[in-house]
C-alpha cells in the first residue's frame, strides 16, 4: 500500500527507530569472552535452547547483542522485581529478532509498572512491529488515557489508524494533536490526506494549502504537488 501519510508515517518511523536506538545506547559495551565460552557468529545455526529456559538468551544473531542478553538476564536475576532490565532485554531482544521473548519481557515490566507510558508506548510499537493493530491502539490508547499529555502515544494511535483504513480515527486523532499544538505544520497534510479519504475534498485542499504555506521542507513541499496533481486528475480536488 502506499504510503500516504508522508510526514507523519516518517515521523512515526524515526520514533520508532530512536525508542530502539535509546535502549541500544544504554547497553554496555560487553567484556570479550572467555576461551571457555561459546559465542555463536552471525549466520552460524545456533544450538537449541533447553525447554525449560523461556526467558534464556539464545546465541543466534549479533555475538554483542547475546552478549548484551547474557548482562540484562543476570540484572533481572539480580533484581526480579525491576521493571527497568526486562525493558532493557525486551529491546535487546528485538534487535536480534526474538519478538515472542521481547512481548514477554514487556508485559513482565508492566506488572511490576503498570502506569509507565514510556513502557506501554513501546510494547504498542513492538505490537505493530508483529502486526497485531488492535492490540497495539489499545497500548496507545491507555498511555495517553494515563497522560493526556503524551501526545507521542496519539502520534502513533494515529499513524496504525491510517495504516489500518480508519481515516476517521486517524483524523480525529491528528486535529487532536493539533489542537494541542498548533505549531505542527506536518500535521497539515496528513490531515488533508485523512479528509481527502474521506471526500471531504473542500477540507482535503483548505489543509493541503495550508501546509504548503507553512512548510519549508522542499521534499513536502513536492509531496503537497504531487497529491495536488494526483487529485486533480482524479477530479477530486
């Protein structure tokens, strides 16, 4: 599907990208391992892990990101009842592409923090990572419900919106932003992209001339254009 939420789908993914990077930064520079210890490289079949070992770190993958799994699980058996290294092992997870472990190690963070926004908003994105769109609004929508301040959490309810085909959810979710803050000129196009899903082709071009008064992005700019072109051959604008 093409993408036609142009500012906002890369806003979206460049927070998605920084949550990751955030978690990535924080992970220690391990120490090299012993002769004695094994460390799988990358494209090497790693060996199978014992069945009784769900939370165990498998050696599959990047040797610093296993090695990086090994610190964060001897955190969590140091701490059990900290929220903050399954979060930690959760994202080490998905960077080497555990996505059952990583949901695991979120739902474990949140029962220890139910109300960390930071903490639901990055198990919604993992949800989207899987695919699962419901569950992921449901994580969007109960951080900002906790903090109605916390606009990211509409950023990214609104983005699976549009991505799922609920223009009308998605438009409410960007003039709400907007409405808190009026100064987000991209909002401007998505939200003309929303009204034009919509037929709403009168409110589609009001948004759309907006945005291309306010932006001074040459690539917007362009993108306005060429919905501009798009629409108008289609005799909808």
């Amino acid at each position: 599907m093409r993408i036609a939420l142009y500012s906002l789908i890369f806003l979206g993914t460049v927070l998605l990208v920084l949550d990751l990077m955030k978690q990535v930064e924080t992970i220690e520079v391990p120490e090299k391992p012993k002769p004695t210890e094994r460390v799988v490289s990358p494209g090497t079949k790693a060996e199978a892990p014992p069945k009784d070992s769900t939370h165990e770190p498998t050696s599959a993958g990047h040797p610093d990101i296993a090695q990086a799994l090994k610190l964060y699980t001897k955190a969590i058996e140091n701490t059990p009842k900290q929220a903050k290294p399954y979060i930690d092992r959760a994202n080490a997870y998905i960077a080497n592409r555990q996505h059952p472990e990583a949901l695991n190690d979120f739902n474990k963070a949140l029962e220890f923090e139910p109300k960390n926004t930071d903490y639901i908003l990055q198990r919604g994105a993992h949800f989207l990572r899987l695919k699962q769109e419901d569950k992921a609004i449901i994580d969007f929508t109960e951080a900002f419900k906790i903090d109605p301040a916390f606009t990211k959490a509409l950023i990214y309810r609104g983005i699976t919106h549009f991505q799922d085909e609920q223009f009308q959810p998605a438009l409410d979710d960007f003039l709400l932003i907007l409405k808190k803050d009026p100064t987000f000129v991209d909002l401007h196009i998505s939200i003309a992209e929303c009204y034009h899903k919509l037929a709403n082709n009168e409110k589609a071009e009001q948004h759309l001339l907006i945005y291309r008064k306010s932006t001074k992005d040459p690539e917007g700019t362009q993108k306005a254009e060429d919905l501009e072109k798009e629409w108008a051959k289609g005799g909808k604008l």
